[in-house]
C-alpha cells in the first residue's frame, strides 16, 4: 500500500484491531452471522506523518445508505451553530454568499449557517434516505458523492465563498479528487472549514473506538497542512473542541492569498501538536493492546451476578469497541436507539439486537458506547439513576456511575452519607495477575470506579523495572490528585489490586473520614513509615488537595529521576529539588539534607509529606482497623484456622518474599478459607 496523502510506500504499521465489518453495517435479522469482515489497521506514513488505515471498504459499501444522523444529538447542534455563527462573523459574510457542506447529512450544519443569516447554502449528501431527511429541512441537497466531477457539474469555477466538511475528511476514499475540487470552485476570499476528530486526543485519551472503516484518516495539523500544500492550501486559523471527545476546527484558505494571515491561537495548537510524534502513536498502540481484557471481565461478573447490561445508543465507533474487546450478545443483552433508522436491526459481528429506548424498560447497567457525549445522556437520565441503574463510562478511564454523580459538575447527594470514589492503579506487569479475583471480590457500591491502566511497557509480568517502579508511583500519586480535585467536598477510597474483599465497607469507610483527613492501612514493616496506601481513604477537601498539590506532588517529582541523575546529584553535593526532603530510610548528605534511596516509592512519598511537613502535621490522620488486614498483620495465610477472620474487610498480599503468581493464589486460598468461616 501507498500513502493516502503523499503516495509514499514508507508506511509503518501501529495498532491490529483484527477483522471487522464496517461499523455502520447494522443487520437485518437475515443478515446475522452473514455480514463481510475486513481488516482494522491503523499505520502512520513516515514522509508525511498520516495516521491512516490501510485497506478500504468501497465508498459505495459504506455511504450510499448509511443511518448516522446529526441532528438527534443536541451538543452537536450547539456546536454547530457556535461555529456557524462564529464564522459568519469572522469573515464578513454576506446573505447571499455560498456555502457548501461537504456530506452535510441531514443538513443540521446548514440549518445552523441559515440561522446565523445565510440564505445561500447547499448540501451535497451522498446517502440517499439521509439526503431526503435533509430536503425535507428545506436545505438545497445534492445527492452524489463530492469530487471534482460533483464541483464541475453542479457547482462552478471560483465561487463558494466557504466550504465546510464537518466529520467528513477522514471518510474520503477520493481525497485528492475532493481536494482538487475544493481548489478549483474557492473563491479568493473563500474559506475551507474541516472539522475533524484529533489524532492528537484519540491517543490521549486512548480514544481507539474512533478507529474503523469509514475513518481512512487520523490528522494532525502537520499532516493535514502536508496534504493541503500540493494544492498551494494552507492552515492559518484553527482551534479545539472537546465536541466528539476531541476535534480541531481547522480554517483553511488559499496560500499566499487574502485570508493567509496565521492566527496567535493557531500558532499555539500548531506547537503543542508537535508532540504526537511516531513514538507517541507507538506508546499508544501499545496501550490500547494491553487493556483488552479489563471490560470485558468487568461485564462477565456483573453477568454472573444476574444483572441486566444494555448499550445505551449504537454508534458507529461502539463497534470497534465491542468487537475488538470481543463483547456480543452474552454479555451486553440490547443496545438502545432513538435513532428509528436503527430500530429493529442488529450490531455488526456482535449481534446485540438494537431497540428503541424504552424508560419503562430499564437494565442494572448501561455501557455508555456514546461516551464523547457522556455529559449530556448521564444530565438527562437523573430520573433513571434514581431507580438505581448505573452507567460503565469505557473512556478515557473505566468509570461505573450512580445516581450520587454528576459528570463535570458537583456531586448531588440523596442521603447524609457522602459519596465514595474508588480509584485503582493497574500496570500491565501486574494487572493480569490479580485482575480476575480482584474484579470477582470488589463490592458494587462505589459511587464510581476511577481506573488508570499504566503501559510500564519495559517490564515483564510479575517484574516491574526499577525506573518503571517510580515511574508508576508518580503516575498514581498525580492520578489520585486529579481524582481528588474531580470529586471535590466527596471522599476517595484509594486501592492496590493485589488485595481480596470479603464484604461492603463503604459506610465504614465514610464514618472514619467524618472526623479524619486521611485514614490509612497500617505498614506492619516499618514503624517510621507508618502509613500504608495499599488501603487509603482521603477526604477530597480544599485542606488536602493543597496538602498534595504543595507537599506530596514536589516530593514526588524526585520519583522521576534516574539512579543515575540522583547519583550525580549526591556526588556534586547538589541538594535534591523540588522539596524531596524524605529523612526515612535515608542518609544525611554533606551539603546538608538528604539524598533519596534510589527505589524509593509512592508510600514513602506520602509517608515523608505527613510527618515531615507543616501542612502534613496539621491533617488528622489515623489507621484502619486490623480487619484491613494484610501480610504480617492478623491473617496468617499458611494458617487453617481463620475463625478469627469472619469479620474481616479485605486481606492485602503484600510481597512478603512470594513472587506475583503466588501472591495472587494466596489471594485466592484467603478469600476461600474467610468465605467459608463466614458461610459455617
């Protein structure tokens, strides 16, 4: 395969999502089982740096009848107005002037253009029930595919004042025919809006569900300006939306010409972009990889446990999900529509059957596929959270939420207690360990469960490298900071995954954080380090969260430091920066101060900022009962009888010189031995 952009042979190939049919091919019944699969992978070209697929599903296939509407969802309306405004606007534009929508759907981005003031607009739709939706908006619709030979036929030389390809540039299977056309029909003075979903923010946010068969394309700013420049277009102007988990509003123009002046706000993206480099898109490949398997488990054990799970909408980019997580009908029983060019049918290789949404039929679950508008469906559906359904959110983070949480905004309690929030660490040296008996043990009542999966991607299962080990306790340490400021004035329940649970504890938890900052899982190791964070609940309060960001957060940055750099520190006689004033374990250097152990972890960072600094004194902080037990505490697991064990919270398998494998079987012979003293 050639480059889509720059015709180069020098592709590198990133990320297999496997064989899967094009995401839109929702089923009749006689379809089931009968739908084409094609290959799902993602490749970035070396000359031109485009992120790009590299086989295509023919453009007949995919968009000559399609059911994507764009109206039924209202952020995107709002969003599309503001831009419309906005423009309109910008550049003086008049009534009269034309503006073309290129696969403008059912004409909602022209409906807004006419609300801002421009009565000259048109729609060139491809599928044809959609178009027809888009006439009867009273938008002038041209039902063809866009191209240079569309723009000759029905358009004209030099006259569309703006163009705009809203979520359509990454569909093109005739990219430089749509290019060419575009150059020919500009005016001078014309502008070309390209509205697309960040390459950028799909690999921050580890958006891989926007990876599929009609999405040819993944864009920079650097890689759509090397596409445009053979064409002497250009970039000068471009912002970013959080619209679709993450887009660029792109303004494009004529090199050279009158509206080529770059804008300081461009300028400023155009900077940050240089960072999605080959080995950020590596790095990400790589994660998305590793994760796989923690959904999917997270649903077989609410299945066990008899729960309803449906998918709340059937989007496209929710098949790439389902079916490289390899989700189906087992697992998740329907999917939920308002969309009625939907209803009645199947989802592509999962065959959950689709059905309109029905607030009289409700499930235990909702797997949110539509999470780029999560905000909006978790505000709408209060009432149905109050009846106790909960909704999985996949992306950027796992989370399970109630009735108690609002997304972006303050939690609203229904009862005196205040919520609690779960947050856990995975690595990938550890996650697949411990994953399966510490998802069949956790209890179900957090108020949502926080998960940032870490790719320590130089680490073997069960070993973790020393840099990697650091690198890892930072990352948890800023984690649980931005937890914190998240669920602000609520509580956070912090824990590791190489612990068991044998009962619900959330009250418990909340009672010890009514008159404690901090409570904290007792380290029977060291007595100088006191507090351990296996188990850790922490008061989501304006005293703590500055206590992090001034105290916990600095010494935390000596984390980052190779054994190497710390050497060269000591030997210098350089004190160590940023606060790492950790006297535990550590020998007084001759310049004064301390100099930090090179494997020095998250505990003694935490450790250190309480007993060591002014605002750490002044936190009340105590530890939990002995029934958080752990190694060395009251459950001995070489011991038959656990009698004494039955009214234990959970057990933590701290090393205690056993390597991962067995750590995680002994979770297994303690959870089994407690569960039974518990059932005699």
């Amino acid at each position: 395969m050639k480059c889509r952009s720059c015709r180069s042979a020098k592709l590198e190939f990133l990320l297999d999502l496997g064989e899967q049919p094009w995401c839109n091919d929702f089923l009749t019944k006689e379809r089931v089982g009968k739908e084409n699969v094609y290959p799902l992978r993602l490749n970035y070209c070396k000359e031109c740096e485009l992120l790009q697929l590299d086989h295509t599903v023919p453009k007949e296939t995919m968009f000559g009848d399609h059911c994507y509407l764009s109206g039924i969802t209202k952020t995107l309306v709002d969003h599309f107005y503001e831009v419309a405004k906005e423009n309109v606007e910008q550049f003086n534009m008049l009534a009269s002037d034309l503006v073309v929508d290129i696969g403008g759907n059912d004409g909602t981005q022209m409906l807004q253009y006419k609300k801002a003031g421009i009565d000259n607009v048109v729609n060139v739709e491809c599928a044809k029930r959609v178009s027809e939706i888009s006439k009867k908006n009273n938008i002038l619709t041209i039902n063809e595919y866009f191209n240079r030979e569309c723009v000759e036929k029905y358009i004209g030389k030099g006259v569309v004042r703006l163009y705009n390809a809203s979520g359509v540039f990454f569909h093109l299977e005739e990219l430089h025919s749509v290019i060419d056309g575009i150059k020919y029909s500009l005016k001078e003075d014309g502008v070309l809006i390209v509205q697309f979903m960040y390459a950028g923010t799909m690999i921050e946010k580890l958006n891989f569900d926007t990876i599929y068969h009609e999405h040819l394309c993944y864009y920079t700013l650097r890689s759509l300006n090397n596409l445009l420049a053979p064409y002497d277009l250009k970039i000068f102007d471009a912002y970013y939306s959080e619209i679709h988990s993450g887009s660029i509003v792109a303004k494009i123009t004529h090199t050279a010409g009158v509206l080529d002046v770059e804008t300081e706000r461009y300028a400023e993206l155009l900077e940050k972009d240089k960072k999605y480099s080959l080995e950020a898109f590596r790095e990400f490949a790589k994660t998305i990889e590793a994760q796989k398997g923690f959904l999917k488990e997270a649903l077989k054990r609410f299945k066990d446990e008899g729960k309803t799970i449906y998918a709340y909408g059937a989007p496209a980019k929710g098949n790439t999900l389902l079916n490289y997580f390899e989700i189906d009908n087992t697992l998740v029983d329907k999917a939920v529509e308002i969309n009625e060019m939907k209803v009645g049918n199947f989802l592509p290789q999962s065959h959950i059957p689709i059905t309109l949404e029905d607030k009289n039929d409700l499930p235990d679950y909702y797997l949110l596929l539509s999470h780029n508008f999560a905000e909006e469906i978790i505000e709408k559906n209060h009432d149905i959270m109050a009846k106790g359904v909960k909704f999985i959110i996949p992306f950027p983070e796992v989370k399970i939420v109630g009735a108690q949480v609002r997304l972006g905004a303050k939690v609203a309690t229904r009862s005196q207690m205040k919520p609690l929030h779960l947050c856990v660490v995975m690595s990938d040296s550890y996650f697949p360990i411990y994953q399966k008996i510490f998802n069949r043990t956790l209890p179900k009542e957090f108020d949502s469960v926080n998960i940032l999966h870490i790719r320590d991607h130089d680490s073997t299962p069960g070993h973790v490298a020393e840099q990697n080990f650091k690198v890892i306790n930072y990352k948890k340490l800023d984690f649980v900071a931005k937890q914190m400021i998240m669920h602000e004035e609520d509580n956070l329940l912090v824990l590791d995954i190489d612990i068991v649970c044998f009962r619900n504890f959330k009250q418990e938890i909340n009672h010890l954080l009514e008159s404690n900052d901090m409570v904290f899982q007792e380290n029977p190791y060291n007595k100088r380090m006191p507090y351990g964070i296996g188990v850790w609940g922490l008061q989501c309060s304006k005293k703590n969260i500055a206590f992090f960001g001034q105290e916990v957060l600095t010494r935390a940055q000596a984390l980052l430091y190779t054994k190497e750099e710390l050497d060269y520190l000591y030997d210098n006689k350089i004190p160590v920066p940023l606060c790492w004033q950790h006297r535990l374990n550590k020998q007084p250097t001759p310049f004064g101060g301390v100099v930090a152990e090179h494997y020095a972890g998250d505990q003694c960072v935490i450790n250190a900022a309480i007993l060591e600094s002014d605002l750490g004194k002044e936190l009340n902080v105590s530890l939990l009962p002995n029934t958080y037990a752990q190694n060395g505490s009251d459950i001995d697991p070489n011991r038959d009888d656990f009698s004494n064990a039955k009214n234990h919270v959970l057990y933590h398998a701290t090393s205690g010189g056993q390597s991962e494998l067995e750590k995680a079987q002994t979770l297994v012979n303690v959870y089994e031995k407690v569960m039974e003293e518990k059932d005699e």
